[in-house]
C-alpha cells in the first residue's frame, strides 16, 4: 500500500511558502543509504520532500527518509525552520549522493537522515540506522565526543 500525505499551506503573494510531501519509499531508491542487515525496512521508513531556505536566500528544494512514525513531526520541524528562515546548505538523501562522500568530502554540509551505519566510534547501530537522526548542517553542528569530531573539518 502507498502512502502520500502532502501539506499545503495558504500562500501569501509574492512570499514563499513552505510545502512537504510525505510518500513511501523503496530499497532501490534508498541505494547505499540501506544494507540487508540494516534494523529498519524501506517499508519503516518515507521520503520528504521539502523546500527550504538556502544560505544564499533563496528558497531550495530537498528530500530525506525518516522513520514512518516520525515523518509528520519531522515536516513539523523543518517548517518552523522555514518560517525562521533557518539556511540549510542541502537536504539529500544519503542514497542519493556518491557512496562514502560524507567521510571524504571535506566540504560536506548535506542535511540527511537514514543511513545504515554504525554509530560514529561505536559497534551498535546509529540511530540514522532506525531513520531517528538527522545530520542537520553538519558543518556548522557537528557531532562532538572527547574524541570524536564529525566532520572533521567543522
């Protein structure tokens, strides 16, 4: 069964407005993103689409898989993000973008959130396994431990 729910806000002339779409998604969309072993299913999880402001003002279009259960909260947040006009760089789907260039790129800003891994100096699953995190600008809001600063270049 698919499911779609889209928000559709009242749009004031000539002033952006922000929109969501929440659809399902499958293994061949999630690509690298999702492995077999992976906790979740790509029936656990669903893409957004979404607009969002840029750092260069304009308004962008994105996309990230969350887990099913918290797609309504996650577009909740991102559109409060844009009515602060909250910049994000780029939202992207991990499965969407090279393999591997979140720890190659040094450059990397993207704004995502499942991603089969094990968390960061850890042997237990990340919560972006279960589609519960999201790497917002990580650049700017890096991952910090004693040890551990993710991207290194933050």
């Amino acid at each position: 069964s698919s499911t779609t729910t889209t928000l559709t806000p009242t749009t004031t002339a000539g002033v952006p407005s922000f929109t969501a779409t929440i659809t399902d998604v499958d293994a061949e969309r999630l690509a690298h993103s999702h492995t077999p072993d992976c906790p979740v299913g790509p029936s656990d999880v669903v893409l957004i689409s979404l607009n969002h402001w840029g750092f260069d003002g304009e308004v962008h279009e994105g996309a990230l898989v969350v887990a099913r259960d918290q797609g309504e909260n996650v577009v909740a947040i991102f559109q409060r993000l844009f009515e602060i006009g909250y910049p994000i760089e780029s939202v992207i789907p991990i499965g969407d973008l090279p393999h591997g260039i979140e720890d190659e790129d040094p450059d990397y800003n993207n704004t995502s959130g499942l991603h089969c891994r094990l968390a960061t100096g850890s042997t237990r699953w990340s919560e972006h396994s279960r589609g519960l995190a999201i790497d917002l600008n990580p650049l700017l809001n890096p991952f910090i431990t004693p040890n551990i600063l993710w991207p290194e270049t933050a």
